[in-house]
C-alpha cells in the first residue's frame, strides 16, 4: 500500500510556508502522493466542524506543490463536479498536469451541502446522471481532437480544447462516493476509489467490493484500480479514555493500524491531519500544530 500526505489546506497550519515545507519533506521522505480536498463555504453556527471554517481552494495549493516539488503526485479528494462546468475542469487539471510534469490524480465527487449547491447556481437532482455524462465529457475533452457534444446537463459546440494533459490517455479519475450506486459507478467508469473522512475504517473491504463487482460486470479489470483511503489520523497520548478509533492514538499504534486498512484492499492511503481539530481549527495555535504535523510526517513516512 502506498502512503500519501495531505497538504495543509485547512486552518491555521494552511499557510504558503507550510504548504511548500511539507510537500518538500513528504517528497523528501518518500510518500507517494500529496493531496486536497474542497469546500467552498462554512455555516455562521460551524456546525461543520473545525475543519470546514477555512478552507483554501483545492487546486490551487496543488498548482504551488508543483512548484517546488519533482516527483510527489498531486491529488485532490475531491472536488464536486457540479459546481464548475466540465470544460472548465477539464482545462483546469489539464493544465495543472502540463505544469507538473504528469503528476495529477482528479478525485471527483458529487457534493453534500445544500448551501453549496445553491451558491453555485445548481441544484441536486438527477445527481448520478449528471456524474456520467461529466466523466464520459472530461474523458472526451482530454483525449479527442475536436468536440461535439449535446446532452442533457451539458452542451460543448463542435470546439477544440487545447493543450492536452501530459498523462496518457489523460490523469487517473478516482471517484470519492459512499452509496452503493456511487460505488458502482466509481467501478464502472474510473480509475479508482476515494474514500470520505467519514468512511468505518473497519468496512472498507464492504466498499472495495463493490467496486470490483462493478468493473468486472462492465468487462473491466479490477486488477487495474486504484483504492484510495483517506486517513484521517489524530496523534494523542495512549490510552485517552475509551475504546481506541482506527489511526487515533499513540504514533506506533497508528502506524499498527496501516496494515489493517491494507488487508482490506486499499492500494494507497494518505495521511490527513487536516481532519483534526488541534490542527486544522483556525484557531489552533500554527506553531504547535506545524511541529505536530512533522512530527507524524516523519513516523508515518513510508
């Protein structure tokens, strides 16, 4: 199983400094991939949580990755299709591809937040076939010469878009989704499976399978998909009251933990610190939360 790292992108440890210090040392160090997720807003209440308050963009930061970076790849889990247009995200990514050399995985999801929704202009209906013909459409717009497309969520006139990505035959689209319907798309369409922050840790072979029954009922080999577990992981002192969640405890029994998620099929997984509220709150204190987050990129490094 491949280990990856998720770049501060959330709270107070998400500054320009830290964002080039740990995608150096995560390269450094070995990990395999570098990653980021979406979220447009937050509720006056935070009734989201921590995490939600103060969230950069999901590309962005991946665009200054490459910058300083050679070798690491560069993930976002996700971003939600529904809110940009598949022409837009397509030249996007495709672009962020060209600028770092190959090295874009495009994690896609459908959106949870109504507020969300409604800010971008489009609503949730019909929500599983407007994801098919967006992934059959970055498909298209990343590999054909010349497109014509006319359907029922979107229309492209017959147009070019170019430059292509550098990836053949276009970056690895993995699809983050929970619902047995997602899942089987995910298998059914794309490259792989990104798991959610909320995902049971312990059922996650649950979901792998359904993937894999779906690739193969397509006539797709589920040999050649990717099944990316996000790892959200809290570093605390043992034995703090209760029964132990999977990756939250002492650093050794975190790491104890890994093979547990591996055995369940999981070809990658990346180390999110982000979904910890000592570290990605805004309000926690940049120094203290920089300090913790090497100290867990150093004993988690592959």
């Amino acid at each position: 199983m491949k280990i990856g790292f998720a770049a501060p992108v959330s709270g107070s440890w998400a500054t320009p400094g830290n964002l080039a210090h740990f995608a150096r040392r995560a390269e450094e160090l070995g990990y395999h991939s570098l990653w980021t997720f979406q979220r447009l807003l937050s509720p006056v209440d935070a009734s989201w949580g921590e995490v939600y308050r103060s969230v950069h963009d999901p590309l962005l930061p991946l665009a200054y990755a490459a910058a300083v970076t050679s070798r690491i790849r560069l993930g976002v889990a996700v971003v939600n299709l529904p809110f940009v247009a598949p022409v837009v995200l397509a030249k996007q990514l495709a672009t962020l591809d060209i600028l770092s050399g190959g090295r874009v995985d495009a994690g896609l999801g459908n959106g949870w937040a109504d507020a969300e929704f409604t800010a971008t202009g489009v609503h949730m209906r019909r929500q599983a076939q407007r994801a098919d013909e967006y992934i059959a459409l970055l498909r298209r717009l990343w590999t054909e010469p010349v497109i014509d497309h006319d359907g029922e969520f979107y229309r492209i006139p017959r147009m070019r878009m170019d430059p292509k990505p550098v990836q053949h035959p276009h970056p690895p689209i993995l699809l983050g989704a929970g619902a047995p319907a997602a899942l089987r798309r995910a298998g059914r369409l794309c490259d792989g499976w990104v798991s959610s922050s909320r995902a049971d840790l312990r059922a996650l072979g649950e979901s792998v399978a359904v993937v894999r029954e779906a690739a193969e009922r397509a006539g797709r080999d589920p040999q050649r998909l990717r099944f990316v577990c996000r790892a959200v992981v809290r570093a605390r002192p043992s034995g703090e009251g209760g029964a132990r969640v999977p990756l939250t405890g002492t650093l050794d029994e975190i790491r104890a933990d890994l093979a547990g998620v591996a055995a369940q099929g999981m070809t990658e997984l990346f180390v999110d610190l982000n979904f910890d509220p000592e570290i990605g709150s805004p309000d926690a204190d940049p120094a203290e939360s920089r300090r913790r987050a090497d100290e867990v990129l150093e004993a988690l490094a592959p």
